[in-house]
C-alpha cells in the first residue's frame, strides 16, 4: 500500500509521522486487509497558520481499485485530535462502503441457477 504524507504550512517531525502510521494508517490497513488499499494520502494542514484557533486539519483520501476515492477532512484544536477524529470517520465510512459492495455483488443469480441457464 502506498502512503502519502504531507504537511501544509507545517513541517512533519518523526514524532508525528509515527502517531500517524500508528493511529490512522494501521487502522485503515485493519480494515481494508481483505481489499487491497492502492493509496492513501495524507494531508496535515495548518489553515490559520500562528493565529492558533481551531485551525489544525486531517485531510485523509484512500483510493481503492473499482470504487471512487473515499474522502473525509476533520478540523480540531491540535493535530492529535484530528488525526483521530478522522481515523473514526474514515473507518466508518470504510466499512460501510465494503459492506455496500459485498451487498451489491451478493445481488446476481444464485450461483447454481446461473449454471442451469445456458449462454448463448
């Protein structure tokens, strides 16, 4: 699986990028381990810059082959909890969005009235 990380009027520490292979990247990867993830980018973004404020924001894109790219961006009061606020929503939407896609191919012919029919 490719990761792609990177900081937006901020500089990415050692420290940060192992909270974030632990918390999000491992969780996306536990989620995703029957289906191969093909990307996930990352993006770390400081909106306000040294004003402070709740401007720390998760910018997180999982790509899987034959689906669209699943999106979702939580803003907080410090990295940290953006981080995991994300990691929360994109497992959901993860996890529903697999589920959706296990319904939908259940959908067709059983597989033993499919083989009675012959194609022509």
């Amino acid at each position: 699986m490719k990761v792609l990380m990177r900081g937006v009027h901020l500089s990415l520490t050692d420290g940060l990028k192992a909270y974030v292979q632990e918390h999000l990247v491992a969780h996306i990867e536990r989620v995703c381990e029957d289906h191969e993830a093909s990307e996930i980018d990352i993006s770390l973004v400081d909106v306000n810059g040294p004003k402070g404020g709740v401007d720390k924001e998760c910018r997180v894109t999982v790509r899987l082959p034959g689906l669209s790219a699943l999106h979702v961006t939580e803003r907080a009061e410090t990295l940290h909890q953006a981080i995991d606020a994300s990691r929360d929503r994109m497992e959901t939407t993860l996890k529903r969005t697999l589920e959706r896609r296990r319904d939908l191919s259940n959908l067709g012919l059983p597989q033993d009235v499919a083989s009675r029919n012959p194609t022509y």
